[in-house]
C-alpha cells in the first residue's frame, strides 16, 4: 500500500523515475528502440527555435540516454538538412508529428486525436486568429495554395514581407500568420522541417491513415486521457503540474484530475513542503537512489514548469534569453545540472561551431554542494557533450563561482 505522506526526497526521486533518469545510459550504441521507448515515456518535446548551443529537441534523449546519432530523431520526426527533390509529397510513415501539446512540440503521431478539441478552437490564439478579418480571402488563398503545390515553406506565400526591426524577435507576415492559423486548425501539418524551418503541407498527405480515421474523442475524454499520460510522465504531481504538460485549463484538468481520483488511477498524498495536493500514480518507481548525471535543456519536462522545478528541487529556475544583457543573472541559454538527485548547478553554454569548441560562459554551483566534486563531474558531461555536438573541446570563460574549478579539468 502506497503511503498517504511522502518526503521531498521521496517526491524528487519518483518524478526523476518517471522521466527516465532511474536507468542507467545504455552501455552501447542508442538505436531507435531506446528513442521510441523514451518518446513513448514522455509522449512530447518542446521544440525552440535558439539554436546557441543545442536545439532542444535534441537534448533530452541525450540528457537520458547519452550520446546517440541525431539523425535518429530527425528520422522519427521527418526532418531533413537539404530540400528533398520538387513535388516530393509528404512522408506519412512517421512517430512524430507537430502540433501545440505544451508548446510547439514534437508528438507523438498516435495522440493527434486527443489533440483535435484544440485544433476546433483556432480562434484561442487571439493575434493569429484576426488573420480572417485582416485578410479577408488570404486563407483561401493559402489553403488552394498548399493543396496545389505543398509542401511549402512560409515565405513560398505571395505577399509582402514586412522588413525585421533590430531587435524583433518575431517578423511574421501575413501568408506565415494564415499558415499558422491553418496549423494550429489541424487542416495543415508539418510534413518535414529543414534545417529546422518548416514545410506545410495538408495534414491528411501527413499523418498516417490509420491515425486520421480514428474517431475524434469528446473533450472529456481527451483531457482525461491527456492528464493520464502527463500523470505517468511525472509520477507525482500537484493539479497544476498535471494540467501544464499539455497546455489544458483549469476547467478541463479539474475534472479530469477528480474522475481519475475516482477511478483509483490518481492517489491524493501531501509532499513535505508542498502547499499544494499532491497525486501519485499508484504503481510510480520510488528508486531508494538515483545515480543519474545529465545537463538539462531549459525546456527539458523535468524542468519546464519552473514552479514544479522550484518544489522539487529547491532550484529557483527563469531563463534569460529575453533579459537584456547588463540585467541577466547567470547568462543567456543556462542549463541545470543534474548530479544524483539534485540540480547541483547550472551553466550558460554556447557552441562556438566555426572555433569548434564548446564554450561555459558562466558557471554557478549551487548553495550547499561541493565545488570541487560538482566541477569533476560537470567537466566530464561537458566533455561527452562536445564530443556528441562534434567540437573538439571545452573552454572555460571565468565568471561564476564554479568557473574556477571548472577551468582546472581544461
């Protein structure tokens, strides 16, 4: 019988389980088995545009299964580096597809129907939806367009494109816009990206057959089973936990959370420290020890909702890519490290690929934890990261209260 009260350590140690730091790295080579296993684990990615260091995606197989070809993942998401030959049409055997589950995400391809109660309301997102009264006539446009020649890139629109204002982090025109409300509706998809800019093309030349023809669930019962498997990719988790992993209101993972209480698929425990209540997934890991050493994307699962990050870490987490930079505390791409079960510290890293170095431009250890032994560590990821991103070495910039013992091991 599972208990009614957990400790903090014993909170951190089955949500670290959940999300696949209780298992060793595999000794040998990542293959598409250890990606499809860990995928189906954690059922989404975020996907992020910066691409300083890393693309996100990337990271968290390699925070949990360490080095593997990215290739593998770019073939589960149909991702290319070069154009594929004109009027190619879209491949639909794929694992993963793209939609808004947390944020722009990776998916995985047989969860599309639990997603189609937001495709019906692409009016949610306010900006993109004013495309209809802006332009009348351009989504009809777009739509002929797509039909006829995708998949297409945003600027394959024939309209006019605003020129980008210094320090615009967005320079949307209005064929991206329309393609954007389009997609966020489910009537297009992304049939491939390359070099990470999408390619449109309609969803049904996208998705898998047996994917489209499944039957669109209610609402209920596709938030319920969204709550579900955002419950086993945390193991243990407040309402606001559960309801932020796929993006859901408050008036849909309410009722969820309370029908799976009822169901026996949640069990209400309180968390040492935690003001709010907590829920288990009754047959959740409680490892008596974690081992696991990894560096974490800001946008990794384990630490994307930072008020959860702060609950279960003590880490008080903000990323400070939009901070100017006199203002910013640690850095611009930081990334936690986690050391057993603890986020030890954290480093701002940049991949310097013309210099082929990678480069710690800040590093801070946490209060309570040993520099020296934190900085062995940290230096032995940095340098299997290097080594996975194709740089030759690591060099250490002297700011930070680690940086010093850091720069000892380069």
């Amino acid at each position: 019988m599972t208990p009614e009260r957990l400790t903090q350590a014993q909170a951190r140690r089955i949500a670290l389980a959940a999300q696949g730091f209780a298992t060793p790295r595999p000794t040998g080579a990542v293959t598409t088995r250890h990606l499809r296993k860990l995928i189906d684990q954690l059922s989404i990615i975020q996907l992020d545009s910066v691409n300083v260091f890393c693309r996100t995606h990337y990271m968290p197989a390699f925070s949990r299964l360490g080095p593997y070809s990215r290739d593998l993942l770019d073939t589960l998401a149909v991702h290319r580096r070069r154009e594929p030959r004109r009027g190619a049409r879209s491949a639909t055997q794929r694992d993963l597809f793209e939609y808004w589950a947390h944020e722009a995400s990776l998916v995985k391809v047989d969860l599309q129907p639990l997603l189609r109660w937001r495709m019906a309301n692409p009016h949610a997102w306010g900006g993109v939806a004013r495309i209809e009264q802006d332009n009348p006539g351009l989504l009809d446009q777009v739509r002929r367009h797509v039909r006829e020649d995708g998949p297409i890139r945003a600027n394959d629109v024939d309209v006019e494109k605003p020129v980008r204002e210094p320090g615009q982090m967005w320079n949307w025109h209005a064929g991206k816009v329309a393609l954007e409300y389009l997609f966020w509706a489910g009537e297009v998809s992304a049939s491939s990206r390359v070099n990470f800019e999408r390619r449109y093309d309609l969803t049904e030349r996208v998705l898998p057959p047996a994917v489209l023809g499944v039957s669109t669930p209610s609402d209920e019962d596709a938030h319920r089973e969204l709550i579900r498997l955002a419950a086993r990719a945390q193991g243990i988790a407040t309402e606001a936990d559960l309801r932020d992993y796929f993006r859901l209101p408050p008036t849909a993972s309410k009722p969820a959370v309370a029908e799976l209480v009822e169901a026996g698929e949640l069990q209400p425990v309180s968390v040492e420290g935690w003001k709010a209540p907590a829920y288990l997934v009754p047959d959740a890991r409680v490892p008596r020890r974690i081992t696991a050493r990894a560096l974490l994307s800001p946008f990794d699962p384990l630490v994307w909702f930072r008020p959860r990050t702060e609950r279960l870490f003590g880490f008080e987490y903000r990323i400070e890519i939009y901070v100017p930079a006199p203002k910013r505390q640690y850095g611009y791409y930081v990334l936690p490290f986690l050391l057993g079960d603890q986020l030890v510290a954290r480093v701002d890293l940049k991949s310097d690929r013309q210099a082929g170095v990678l480069r710690v431009q800040g590093a801070y250890v946490e209060p309570g934890h040993d520099p020296h032994y934190v900085a062995s560590e940290l230096a032995e990821e940095l340098k299997i990261t290097a080594e996975w991103l194709d740089l030759s070495g690591v060099s250490v910039v002297p700011r930070g209260d680690l940086s010093g013992n850091l720069s000892e091991y380069f």
